[in-house]
C-alpha cells in the first residue's frame, strides 16, 4: 500500500488543481459494471468534453458526449489508433471474472488485452494518463496461486514500464454492486447477502462500484500534472472518494 502521507498529499492536489481545458477521455470496458458507472459519471462530469468507448457489444444509450466504437478483437488494437489519437486519458476496466473462462482465456484477456490496448495508445496519445482496475492481491512477482492475482500483477507490470506519464492502478477489494443483479457467482452471492454487517465490520475492505469508478474518472481528470505512477489498494481508494465526494462516502 502506498503510504497515506502520498495519499493525502495526492488527493489534496486533485481538489486543488483547476482543470483548464475539457477532457477527451476513452473507457474500455463500459457494458461492464464498474466500467458502466466510470461511463455515466464521465458523461455527467463538466470537464469532460468527449467521452468515447471502445467494447465488443453495442450500449444502446445515446448521449451528445458520447461516440461508441466497436471493436471486435482485442488482441489486436492496430485499427483503433485513429480513435485514439488526442485523448486526455483512459479509463480501462476490461475483464472478466475468476472461473467465468479457461485459464489460458482468463490470462488473454488480462494480460494480453491490456497490453495490447495500452500499446496503440501509447503511440496515439503519448500524454494520456491511464486508470487501470486491476484488484486486490495483485501480485506482480507471479509468484501467487491464484491465477487472478499473478495476470493482473503481471498487466500491472507491463503498465508500469509502459511510459504512461501519469498511471493508476486500483486495487479494489469486494466491490459492492450497488444495483441489483445477477451475481456471478456463489461468493458474489454470498457477498451481497451479508452486506450491511461486512460494511459496518470490514469497511476498508468493500468499495461501492459507483465510487470506484467515479474515483477512476477524477483522478485522471482532475489529477496532478506532474509525472506519477501510483497503485492505490482499497483504503486509499476510499479515502480519495471521503475527499472528493463526502457525501457519497461509507455507502
């Protein structure tokens, strides 16, 4: 975990500093959950100008701020560097869940998609900042037994050594849904069940997704301007949000 001095003096300088111009962003992975909410906040956020998403199945919303690409291989991003070209920042929040795919499927789509995306950005917009959801437990050594952990630490690492000038990676624990669903599995289920007492008990260890992603939407819009990678676990996640939106706070 970073320390909370970094944190404090991070989440001071994001309230502080005055966005000049309106942001261009880019969201991968909006028809999921917490990439949903990062799309509503966007769209609702006035110093964002444009927001584009990038996704393999249609949102069937319309807003005068949005432009949707389709896009139907992520293993290759080459065709998307025009639509990349001039953003401000990217907000990715592509994946999938554990047991949900093979594993070698599960690694392609968290390391590799990643990767690949971060790549034709890099070379469109080499000034864009970059806010990646990665998860808690994350282990960029590789040496973890779950699979999850060792394919985000090693999408992390890549990130890291990728040049971005400003990077965010947040590492959320439990991440609370907040409207219903269908969960994806027994633990979500579970998870969701007992709720109001794992909050109230274990509260550094939930996030709202509404909060996660409005957190990874302002940081890259209203962050610092100077260079700076920071991995942010889930206490520091909510102390960014108790800064920039206490009323939203504790969920």
């Amino acid at each position: 975990m970073i320390a909370n001095s970094i944190v404090s003096s991070h989440v001071s300088s994001i309230t502080n500093t005055a966005t000049a111009d309106q942001e261009r962003l880019v969201i991968v992975g909006a028809t999921g959950m917490v990439g949903g909410y990062a799309l509503r906040y966007a769209l609702e956020n006035p110093a964002v100008a444009r927001v584009t998403t990038i996704g393999r199945r249609k949102l069937n919303i319309s807003h005068p701020k949005l432009k949707e690409v389709l896009h139907g291989d992520f293993a290759d991003c080459s065709a998307l560097a025009e639509e990349l070209a001039g953003l401000g920042a990217a907000i990715f929040c592509l994946g999938t869940y554990t047991g949900s795919v093979p594993e070698a499927e599960l690694r392609t789509i968290t390391v590799d998609y990643t990767v690949e995306f971060a790549r034709v950005l890099r070379l469109s917009s080499p000034d864009a900042a970059f806010s990646f959801l990665s998860g808690s437990g994350a282990d960029p050594t590789g040496r973890s037994r779950l699979a999850f952990a060792r394919y985000k630490g090693e999408a992390e690492k890549a990130l890291l050594t990728a040049g971005f000038p400003r990077l965010y990676i947040f590492r959320p624990a439990y991440i609370y849904p907040v409207e219903p669903r269908k969960e994806p599995n027994f633990s979500y289920r579970l998870m969701r069940a007992i709720y109001p007492v794992f909050r109230m008990l274990f509260p550094n260890q939930m996030i709202r997704a509404d909060d996660l992603a409005a957190a990874m939407v302002d940081v890259v819009v209203r962050g610092a301007v100077e260079r700076r990678n920071l991995v942010l676990e889930n206490r520091d996640i909510r102390a960014m949000v108790e800064s920039l939106h206490p009323k939203r706070a504790g969920g």
